[in-house]
C-alpha cells in the first residue's frame, strides 16, 4: 500500500489536490493497482467526493507509473492465484496461428457468467452410476433441484465468496443462482483484466474473414478455491444452427439442386413436403400419447417471432394447442427481427424446433425457448427453471474453449431425469476442421440424420436409408469412450468404431431435403431445408411421449436414455424398438446392420421403443398431470388449469382431488373434487388472485387419492402486477459539477418490470449554452434493461451555475425522467 501512497504524492506534486483526492478514494475502494490502472486509462471518471465531483481524466503520464506497479502487484497476487478448472486460452491463440491485432478498448463493456465448481464431483459420478443401474435401489431415483445443489452444487458461503469478490472489481450482477451454479454479470474489460488476471486482446480469426477477442493467457482468480468456468471471454467460434438449404447444398457439391432429392417426398404439406405430424405418424403412428402433462425445452442462441409458428399452422390447416414460453436467460431479447423489418435476426432453426417438437407430441403442457448468448447461461436456466423441462433438443453447434465446459451441467441434467438431445451435424464425419460439439459429449444424445419415406401423405413408416450428410464418427474433442458403448456387441469391425473415443450419433431421424417451413414473415418453402436440427427436436417429442406412458404407469422421467437403450438394443429386441437403418453412407462411414456410426441406433419404430423404454404396467395405477403447467395471473384476476387423471393395469377406483400451497389472498377452487371410477377425467383448477396478494412464484400442488395410491401434480403459479410493463430510470452520480473545459460522465441505468419488451430511448434537455450531452448507446435495447454513459462536454465559455438536466427514456409507449443536478464552475 505505501507505493500506492507514493503514486499519489506523485500526483498531488504534479497535478492537483483534486486528482489526488480522486487517486486515494480509488485505492480506498479498489485496494489494487490493476484497477487503478483502468481508471486512469479511462476518458474521464465521477468521484463521489465533496458534492458529487466531476473530474477529467489523470495525466497520461500517471499510466507508466500505475503501469509498473500493476505489474508488481499482479506478480504478487499470482503467486497466490487460482486457476480455473477449465481451459479458456483457444489453441489457435496459443500456437500463434491467429495473429494479436490489437487490445479491447477498456471501456467496453463485457457480459459474463462466471460458474461455480461442482462440491463433489467423485461423489457425483458414483450417484449417476447407481441411478442408471437398473439393479440398483436408487435406479431412477431422480434428485430435485435443490436437492442436487445441496449434495453437489456450491455452498451458500462459496457463492457469497464469488459474489462479493466480483463486486470488488466493480460487476454489476445481472442474474445466476446458487442452484443455477452460476453469477452473470457485467462490467468494463477494465474490471475483467484485474480480477481474472488476463490481458484481452483482439486477433484475426485463422479460417474466417473476421476479428475476434480472447484472453491472452489462462485466468486466475484471488478466490481461495478454484473456480469451473468463465463464459463470454472469447466470440471465436459464433454459434450456427445445423439445418442447411437445399440450394447451398447443390453449389457446394457443384450439382443442380433439383438433383439433391432422388425421389418424390411423401409428405401431406404443400409440395408433397413433410410435416412435423407426418413425422409423428411415421414414427410413433398411434393416438393415446400426445405428450399431456409433459415439459420440453429447446436450446436457442437467437429468439423468435412467433408469428412465423402461427403462419405455418394456418398454412397447413392445423391448430397448435401448446403454450410457448420465451425465456431470456440472461438479457438477450427474445425477439426476432428479420431484415425486412430493418432487423438482420433469422429465426429459421427456431421455428422449425417448435414445429417438429410440437408436431411429435401435440399435447405438451409447455415448450419453453431457453434464448441466451453463452451456452451456460442456457443451460443453467434449463436445469433450474419451474417446470423442469424433462426432454431438451439442442439444433445448435460451436466450439467451447474446452469440451468440458458444460459436464457439470449434463450431469445435472442427467441426476434431474432430464434428456438432452443435440443434432450431430450436417457436414458428414466429424473430424477437427468439422467440429461435433456438443453432439459428441458423453451425457448427451446425439441425433444423426436419415431419408425417411412413407406409404402415403400422413401415413406409416416405409423405407429409410442413412442421410448423406449426417454428421458422426469418432470424438475429435478425444472425449473417452463412455460405459454403455463398451458393451460386447456395440463397437465391432463393421461400424469402424473407436474402442476408445466416444462414437456418434446415437440415434437418428429424418433429416433429407423433405420440410415445409416457414420463417422471417417471407414465403414459407416446401423441400427445401433439411439436417439433423429437425431431426433433434422430433427425437426431444417422441421422448415426451415415453415419459407420459411411464407418468401414465406411476413411474418417474426416463431420464438420460443412452444407458438404456444401449444395454436394451444388443439384443433380439432391437428390431421391435428401432428401424435399423442398413444402407447409405456419410463420409467415411456407412450405415451397417446394428450400430453405426452414420445413424447409431436407427430412427424409433412406433411404439415398440416407447413400450421398451415404459412398459405398461400390469398393477393397477394412475396418473395425475395439470395443463398447462404454469399459469401466470393479474392480481385482482383468476386463471385456471386442467387436472387430468388416466389409469392403467385395471385401476377401477374413485379418486380425490385436493389443491393447496396457495399464498394469502389466492382461493382455489376444483370443478369436480372427485373423479368417478375407473378413474380417468378431468377437473378444472382455478386460482382466483386477490388484488392484495404479493407478487411472485407459488408452487400449487393438486393431489389425487385413490385405490391406496396416492399422486400428486404441480402448477407454477406467477402473481404479477396490473401493468402492461413498465420501467425505471435513474442517474448516478444525482449531482456533480465540471470546470470550464472539462468532460465527464454519469450513469444512466434502466430497470423493466412486468414484462416489458421495448427498447428506451435516452435523450436530455436543460443543459446550458456551451454543455454539449450525448449518451453511449443512445438507445438500451429490449427487453429494456441496461445502462449508459451520459457524456457531458462543457466549453470554456459555458455560462457558470446550476442547472437541473432532465434525462428522458422513451419505449413501449412509456416515458419516464429523472434529473442530474448540474453545476458549471470557473476554470
């Protein structure tokens, strides 16, 4: 501390008393030089001393000196230091195949999650091992969420630890929980420099025509544990969604694109073209399960515009009966703007999702758009969020830092009853220069690509033969090969598989060039989009309807089904659950008889699969579901949910209804509060909201008493306040004051509430003649919540005194000030 003493006797003997003041508040609060460095680096900086002062930026000679002492400090605190559980330095930067072009400005700032170890990692994978055994007594005994963070997630006092020492260096903390693993927050590259001991420099990127930035060199922190990850220090690799366009197909293989589809499609959508229902009958082909009582989620880096989703059910003459939620997990708009609009958002990927998931499984009691700009966030959110979703499809692929990145949470997923299901690929055999991320981690279900060809419009399975461009192979992220591909029988000489590296795909769909789609509000097309992204969300539907039949039969989610259905199909009853694909080759490999590693397993053959995976169960037993699953209400409102009960293996018995868990001011009310034997009916739940009652998320529990057997079902209930949205502005500092011929700034901060969506305009009034104001951004972009910098210029001939300045935000139809108090002062 005493050279940081120093360093201000420097400026006080150089400068001013001001600066010197400005220099001791800033070691007062920051106790370390490589935060003071970034101070002085920075245009101009608020002091909160004496009335709120404004002052201009420190000599530029201050920055050799506060330079040197950040490099002693720095090498002091990384004796100590800890380092991350993760990589974060990209191969390319280390070996130099990417060029350093320069520094991000320190100013800029930088969105982060930053995520917490697992408490018992050993303990973790012994867990797993057991609950996927099905001679174990913990077989499929799923932990809910918080319990899975008290056994393995962080401590209370190790997330406090993580929260307070992201504060020190200044990071606003923008979301994350402890069940979630994980703090997002923002701040400056400044702030990321001192506390994870990086330099973040920009490089030419090796293979595309564009920069990008990245940390020169493994973080470390001052934490006294290490810490799992760190996500959104580099945008190397920018997320793509797997489909691909028939006519980008052709010119890349030098053909005409009418050749790409050797034969006519069979689909009931114009065109011929298949809908998400054809894919339904052709692979699953029955009526009884439509995915009732049952939560999907798809991962999604872009949002939506929902109207593309109704355009295609009108188009086709169909209805969608299920409730799409969007959820940004961490700040990211969930709207999608396309380029018409003035927007250059495309929402392709994220349409098809929903119509091949909801096309699978008609009767879902939620889908949910996980929408994020780092993959942790996503899944963070997805393995936290009421409902749980039990079945995720992920169209999405990228190249983490380190393939690790996301075990933590798989596992998660995995000890949940959750399902994660990624598309392989669209570019044939994986290999380093074709990544297979995150289709080739271990706890996930990859999902390769088929050509499907029915016996009619909306009719059964025919013939099926492997996709030409399905990706798979073996690992090139070297991930080891899990458990349940070592089984004898697996991996032979014929499927060309490693004995040691994880193989791909798993499992396998139609993927050909054989879709009706409709996206960005322009003409929707028929044939001319295929890949493993419709694949993946019809394998996430067919998987809600398995997980219905186990509800059905009393039993918990299938959970994550490659230990299953690995050990299930070495055996004769492999051809009653999968259509073994046989003939077509991608890339290096071809499609064999058993596993292959073109479309693994095959595509699911009906309902064989399902009865494998949830066999009916032959005691008598009951099922209890409530539709839809989350409600949210107005205060002073009602909203109400559908509690359907369904019996099996000759249940003949009335059953009770009965609700509860409902806060002060909420009055529950069932249409019927008995379900006449055999048992099987409905009843509707309705929730009236009081106008007194609090804000927030109350979990509703519905039980169902019957034949000795008891069920229960929930209903997330969010009270909100009578607002069509709304938001808040404020400045800090409220007061200051510039001499003559100075600059300096404020912060401007919007906060939204209620829902709203809508970028804010910022804007000023009130300056004097000589006092120039603008802000940076000049707009926060929805949903709304964020913050700007109020750059104030006064001239050297601005009139002296105090003026009330009036900052004005503007969006949604709402407007809302709030007021610096200004004074100019005489040089």
């Amino acid at each position: 501390m005493y050279s940081y003493q120093l360093l201000c006797l420097l400026v006080n003997k150089y400068r001013n008393s001001l600066a010197v003041r400005a220099c001791w508040w800033y070691l007062t609060v920051t106790k370390g030089a490589p935060t003071f460095l970034a101070i002085a680096r920075t245009p101009s900086v608020t002091i909160p001393h004496k009335g709120e002062t404004m002052v201009p930026r420190i000599g530029r000679f201050l920055l050799a000196i506060a330079a040197l002492l950040s490099l002693v400090t720095l090498a002091a605190t990384n004796s100590q230091a800890q380092s991350l559980s993760t990589r974060h330095v990209r191969e390319v930067t280390r070996t130099g195949a990417a060029k350093p072009i320069g520094q991000l400005p320190p100013d800029q700032t930088m969105t982060l999650d930053v995520v917490l170890p697992l408490r018992d990692p050993a303990g973790l994978n012994s867990f797993l091992k057991e609950l996927y055994d099905p001679s174990s007594s913990s077989y499929r005994q799923f932990l809910t969420v918080p319990e899975f963070t008290a056994r393995f997630g962080p401590t209370q006092e190790d997330y406090d630890a993580v929260v307070r020492y992201l504060k020190t260096y200044g990071f606003e903390i923008t979301g994350g929980t402890r069940d979630g693993m994980d703090v997002q927050i923002k701040g400056p590259v400044s702030a990321v420099e001192a506390a994870f001991h990086v330099s973040m420099r920009t490089y030419q990127h090796p293979t595309e025509d564009r920069t990008f930035y990245a940390p020169d060199r493994e973080p470390t922190t001052g934490l006294s544990f290490a810490l799992w990850h760190i996500s959104g220090l580099d945008n190397y690799s920018i997320p793509h969604p797997m489909y691909v366009k028939r006519s980008d197909y052709a010119k890349a293989h030098g053909i005409d694109a009418e050749d790409v589809v050797s034969h006519a499609t069979t689909g009931s959508g114009p065109s011929a073209s298949f809908l998400g229902s054809d894919m339904r009958a052709a692979y699953y082909g029955g009526t009884a399960l439509t995915g009732a009582g049952q939560n999907l989620g798809l991962f999604e880096y872009l949002g939506t515009d929902l109207t593309d989703l109704s355009t295609y059910f009108k188009n086709v003459g169909q209805t969608n009966n299920v409730p799409i939620t969007l959820l940004s997990t961490d700040g990211t708009s969930t709207s999608c703007v396309d380029s018409r609009a003035g927007g250059d958002c495309d929402d392709t990927e994220q349409t098809l999702d929903m119509t091949q998931a909801i096309g699978m499984a008609p009767g879902l009691s939620s889908l949910v758009m996980y929408i994020g700009s780092t993959d942790t966030a996503i899944i963070s959110a997805m393995t936290t969020h009421s409902p749980l979703p039990t079945t995720i499809g992920c169209s999405w692929g990228w190249t983490p830092a380190d393939p690790s990145t996301l075990n933590p949470y798989f596992q998660k997923m995995a000890a949940q009853g959750q399902n994660f299901f990624a598309a392989s690929g669209d570019s044939s055999t994986w290999s380093a220069s074709n990544e297979a991320w995150p289709a080739d981690n271990a706890y996930v279900v990859s999902v390769g690509g088929t050509d499907l060809i029915t016996s009619n419009a909306a009719g059964p399975w025919k013939s099926e033969t492997a996709w030409t461009d399905s990706g798979g192979g073996i690992s090139p992220d070297s991930i080891p090969i899990p458990s349940w591909q070592q089984l004898s029988g697996v991996i032979n000489s014929t499927n060309k598989g490693s004995a040691t590296l994880r193989n791909g795909p798993d499992v396998a769909a139609n993927a050909n060039f054989t879709f009706y789609v409709c996206a960005d509000q322009t003409t929707c097309t028929a044939n001319d989009y295929g890949g493993t992204s419709f694949a993946t969300p019809m394998w996430a539907g067919y998987i809600a309807l398995v997980n219905q039949q186990l509800a059905n039969n009393g039993d918990p989610t299938i959970g994550f089904i490659n230990p299953t259905i690995y050990a299930q199909n070495i055996t004769s009853s492999y051809a009653t659950d999968f259509h073994d694909i046989t003939s077509g080759t991608s890339g290096s490999y071809s499609a064999e008889v058993g596993y292959d590693l073109v479309t693994g397993w095959g595509s699911p053959n009906g309902t064989g699969l399902i009865n494998a995976l949830a066999p009916t169960s032959t005691s008598p037993a009951f099922a209890i579901s409530a539709s839809p699953a989350s409600v949210s209400v107005v205060q002073g409102s009602s909203g109400t949910s559908t509690i359907t009960t369904t019996v099996s293996g000759g249940f003949d018995s009335a059953i009770a209804l009965t609700a509860s868990g409902q806060p002060t001011g909420v009055t529950l009310t069932l249409s019927t509060g008995t379900i006449e034997a055999p048992g099987s009916g409905s009843s509707t739940l309705t929730m009236a909201v009081a106008s007194t009652t609090a804000a927030g998320t109350y979990t509703i529990t519905v039980t169902g008493t019957g034949g000795g057997i008891t069920h229960t079902a929930t209903v997330s209930l969010t009270v909100t306040a009578p607002t069509a949205g709304a938001f808040t502005i404020s400045v800090s500092p409220t007061s200051g004051y510039l001499r003559q011929g100075q600059s300096g700034y404020a912060v401007v901060t919007t906060a939204v509430s209620g829902g709203f969506d809508s970028a804010i305009a910022l804007s000023a009034t009130g300056e004097p003649t000589g006092v120039t104001i603008s802000f940076s951004p000049s707009s926060i972009a929805a949903p709304g919540s964020g913050s700007s910098d109020m750059l104030l210029t006064v001239s050297r001939t601005a009139p002296t005194g105090t003026y009330p300045i009036t900052i004005t935000g503007t969006g949604g139809g709402v407007t809302h000030t709030t007021t610096l108090t200004f004074e100019v002062v005489r040089r």
